[in-house]
C-alpha cells in the first residue's frame, strides 16, 4: 500500500515532467490517496492535462481538480470571436455533423449544445472547443441520439474488452439495458479503466456509459 507521501512525491514529479504544464504554480496535496491539485495554468487545456498526469500515478483513488486557468493578456478574447473561432473549427472537424451543435460562449466558457448520432462526435466537438484560444472552461451538453437501434450491445463491448491488450476483460463485468451501459469490476490503473470505458463507447449505438469499474492496486 502507497502511503499519501509517496503518491505526493510522484505526482508533483509527474507534473515537472509534462512539458505542456508549469508545474511550479501548481499546489498538490493527498490524503488517503485523494488528489487535490490548486493553483493555476494558462490555459484550460493545461489544467485537464494536469489532472491525467495526476491520475497516471499508482495509488491515486480519485482527484479534486480545484486548479484556476488564468489567461495572459495577450490570450483573452471577447466571446463573440471565441464563438466565431469556435464554429468555424467545429465546420473543419465535423462537416457532416457541425449544424446540429450549438455554442454558446460566456466570459470565456463555453456550453456545446444539440444532438449527434455517435459519442466520437460529441467527444471531438469537446476536445476541439478545447483547443480554441481564449477558452477558460467546457461544458459538454450534447446529448446522443443514435438513428439505428443498439444491437447485442453487451456481446459487442465484451468482445473489445477481450481484444484490448491493456485490459483483463476477465475483471470486468458490462451490464447494458438499450442504449444505456454499466461498467463494474476492478483494475489495477486508471489507464485500464479509462480504457474500458473508451471500448464501451465504441459499440453501435451506446448513448449513456455508467463507470463503476474500482481502482485495485
């Protein structure tokens, strides 16, 4: 067993070795293998990443993300070019999809809205308004709504579990009622259960994943 030193050790040299991040302005403090990291980056992207550094290292149970994004002068943007920048890139990243979302950007945060068939798209919208500059925070409220009913939703996602090298599917339990899954079991990492929950994403039709998987070390 991990004692909260060590985990605080790791992550505070996990966070100096990610070059996308400056370390030094952020706080980490643990108590019985909960995270909590403070401070603040330059960017919203900066601080999610900070929070996956931190989830990398073994022992972590869970993470409090309390870090403050603080955009340079030269960085900050009025939200109407946010928005403008904003759609634009959405129209490059998904040309078949980009009319069913809608944006709305307020004091640098943005809100996705609309409906789209498959979760890559939802999750591609997200990770685009993320690169966009000037962006303080995301909320993602595009809901999934699949034209073709889910089939043999459980069979398929357990067949990816077994296929993926980093995971044993035999830990792992997947309960689907619909469209809906649930994810139960331990693994030994957050990147396994990460992973499962990628894999369950991934089946025809799946609108809502449940992760429940616990962390074993």
């Amino acid at each position: 067993m991990r004692t909260d030193s060590d985990i605080k050790r790791d992550v505070e040299e996990e966070l100096k070795y990610d070059a996308d991040i400056t370390s030094t302005d952020i706080g980490v403090s643990v108590k019985d293998g909960v995270v909590s990291l403070t401070g603040f980056v330059g960017s919203y992207r900066q601080k999610l990443k900070a929070e996956t550094d931190a989830k990398r290292i073994g022992g972590v149970m869970a993470v409090a993300n309390d870090i403050e994004v603080r955009l340079a002068s030269v960085d900050s943007r009025p939200d109407p070019e946010i928005a403008r920048d904003l759609v634009a890139q959405l129209k490059f990243e998904l040309p078949f999809s980009h009319d069913k979302i809608k944006c709305v950007v307020k004091n640098g945060r943005v809100t996705l809205e609309g409906e789209l068939e498959w979760n890559y798209q939802r999750t591609r919208a997200e990770s685009t308004a993320l690169r966009v500059k000037g962006v303080l925070g995301i909320t993602n409220h595009i809901n999934l709504a699949p034209r073709v009913k889910p089939t043999e939703v459980k069979a398929k996602i357990e067949n990816a579990l077994k296929r993926s090298a980093q995971l044993d599917a035999n830990r792992i339990t997947v309960d689907a009622t619909g469209s809906e899954v649930v994810l139960r079991g331990s693994v030994r990492s957050w990147t396994e259960r990460d992973e499962a929950e990628r894999a369950a994403w991934m089946a025809p039709g799946v609108t809502k994943v449940e992760n429940r998987i616990t962390i074993a070390y």
